[in-house]
C-alpha cells in the first residue's frame, strides 16, 4: 500500500511543480496568472480555518445502494466551498446507513483512510465498522471527499487537495442541520437524526483529518481513532517514501518548493492539538506497520499533558486494520459512543 500512495503523491507533486514553473516562466501565457508574492495557501492554515465561517449546505439523499432487514444504505451528497469563503461550489458525495426502525438516531461521522483512485468505491474503508454501527442504532455519513466517488476534483495543487479534506469535513459538519429535511423527504419523519448527539469514527489517514477539524473547529464531538496518522507535516507524509526507488528525493523536491513560500508548521496538526476539546477514544494495534504504535504512544501523552480527555486501548497481535481484534475494536468503539452521546436510543417520534 506504501508503495501505490507514494507513487500517486509523487505524480500529484511532479504535476503541480511541473505547472507552477511552466506559469512562471511563461508569464504571458493566457491559461493563469500568478502574482510573484501571492500565497493562496495561506488560507489553509490552522489559525485562518479556525476564523473561516463554513456555510450551511443541503445535503440530500441518492440511490439506494443496499439494503439488508435492519439497515439501508444509500449515497448523500452536499457542496463545499471551492477554496474558504469562496461563493464557488464543489460536489461531494458519500455513504449514509440508516437503521430500518422508526426511531430518533445519533450521527457517526466516519472519515476512512488512504484508498488508491484506481480500486476505490463509496464506502471503502468505512462500510463494515459503519454495518456494525447501523445495526446498533447510529446513523453513519461517510464522505468520499473529492476527487474521489462522483465527487468533484480536487485542486490542481496537490497540497491545496490535501488541505480540501478539511474544508470538506468542516462544511459537513456545518451542514448537520439540514439532513432532517432530507430523511422527511425520503422517509417520510419515520426515520430522524438527532443533531445534538454527533460523534466521529476515524481511521489512519482520516485520523488526521478528524484531529486537524476538532482542532480547528472546536467542536465536542466524542471520536473515536482507529491508528489515527498523527505525526507533524510534513514529517507524517515524508515517513511512507521508505519504499519509493529514489528514497524520497522527488518528494523532498516538491516539499522544499512549497517551504520556499510558506512555515510548514502554520500547517502541522501536531502544533494544534492543544485546541481540541473532545473527548477521545484511542484504538492501536502493536504490530501495526503503517502507523507505528509509537506514534499512538506520543499522542496519547501529548494529549493528556494538555488535559484532554482520552482513552487509550491496545491490542496485542493486531495490524493496521485491527486484525484480528476488529470485533473486540468495534465492541469498545459503540461501548464509547454510547457512554458519551446516549444510554438509550429513542424510538419515539
């Protein structure tokens, strides 16, 4: 898996070198104009996207994609600013599960990890864990963020893409509101969100999504991280080139480039976890090769020493997808959900 991931960043980073020389050096051509000392991606750092006001999109439901006799599962889509507090929109689609009962549900916001363009499918990364949650009374919204289901593309610009998953995950939540009117059209109030019970599930790479938006956003959402990615940037993307032929030389290249124009830190989470103020529920396997337990380690003490509220499994013998101790993994993430939103799932309208 390192070695599809690294070869995919490389050809962003390649491309959008490759394009930011060919514009300046050819300052007449009439495809873009690039002002020498503007930095776009200002917008993007932790302290502005902490000010940035993320609006209320519709999100509305799709096609049915499955349904079993306790759940069905269908897409959603909502819109999300091109860039922060741009007027311009972009498509983003997702999966929803829904308990069949009628009833009152609390939301899971689930946040998968890295899936290459070539196999990926809406759901991937999340669907089984997202399964178990629906059967035990959550509604689950996964989104494929862009570039990626029938989702827009992302930028150009293969940091600015990065940072999207941000903006992405920041509008979904301000969107939450208006997912009610969607279920009344579909299931006519037989089936309701209830908005004032939101969690977060999260895994590897969507870990570090799910840290960066609590940061930034302040919100109190109870999240669980399955070997959540939680190194600082760009350590965290430099430490998977171990297997690319040229041992991340191409890499350092385009990193150097971008450090030219901007302080890597403005864009590091690990610089802001002090900021989040939700409770967390932290999963590791100890034979994980993708994120070391190590990492998971430091986390946790680093979160502690700023008094945020977390709780710290391991699980011996298991790898980076919780094998074999998915079960157990599932298990102790719905006993945290229904410790921190609810004791009892309302089933009356």
């Amino acid at each position: 898996m390192k070695k599809i991931f690294i070869f995919l960043f490389v050809l962003l980073f390649i491309g959008s070198a490759g394009y930011y020389f060919f514009v300046n050096k050819n300052q007449s051509s009439p495809l873009i104009s690039v002002k020498p000392n503007e930095k776009p991606l200002l917008a993007y750092t932790f302290e502005n996207l902490k000010k940035t006001k993320f609006p209320t999109n519709s999100i509305t439901l799709g096609k049915i994609i499955n349904e079993t006799p306790e759940i069905i599962t269908q897409k959603f889509y909502f819109s999300i600013p091109q860039k922060p507090n741009s007027g311009s929109m972009l498509k983003v689609s997702g999966v929803i599960n829904l308990p069949k009962s009628p009833g009152i549900y609390p939301i899971i916001i689930m946040f998968r990890g890295y899936v290459p363009e070539e196999v990926y499918r809406s759901g991937i990364g999340t669907e089984h864990v997202a399964e178990a949650l629906a059967q035990n009374k959550f509604i689950t919204l996964a989104p494929d963020f862009l570039g990626f289901g029938e989702s827009s593309l992302p930028s150009r610009d293969s940091f600015e893409a990065r940072f999207q998953t941000y903006t992405t995950a920041l509008t979904l939540f301000s969107s939450l509101p208006t997912l009610n009117s969607a279920l009344d059209s579909s299931y006519s109030a037989t089936i309701k969100v209830n908005t004032g019970k939101v969690g977060i599930w999260a895994h590897s790479n969507g870990g570090h999504i799910a840290l960066s938006t609590l940061a930034i956003s302040g919100l109190t959402y109870p999240t669980v991280l399955w070997a959540p990615v939680s190194k600082s940037f760009p350590y965290s993307i430099l430490y998977y080139t171990d297997e690319t032929e040229d041992q991340g030389k191409t890499l350092r290249k385009a990193l150097a480039l971008f450090e030219n124009d901007y302080d890597a830190q403005l864009f590091s989470p690990e610089r802001y976890y002090k900021w989040i103020k939700a409770r967390l529920s932290i999963h590791q396997g100890n034979l994980d090769r993708e994120v070391p337990i190590s990492w998971s380690d430091d986390l946790v003490e680093g979160l502690k020493k700023d008094e945020i509220k977390v709780e710290y499994t391991t699980y011996t013998g298991a790898d980076h997808n919780m094998l074999p101790a998915w079960s157990s993994a599932v298990k102790n993430s719905i006993s945290f959900y229904e410790k921190s939103l609810t004791k009892k799932v309302s089933n009356n309208l």
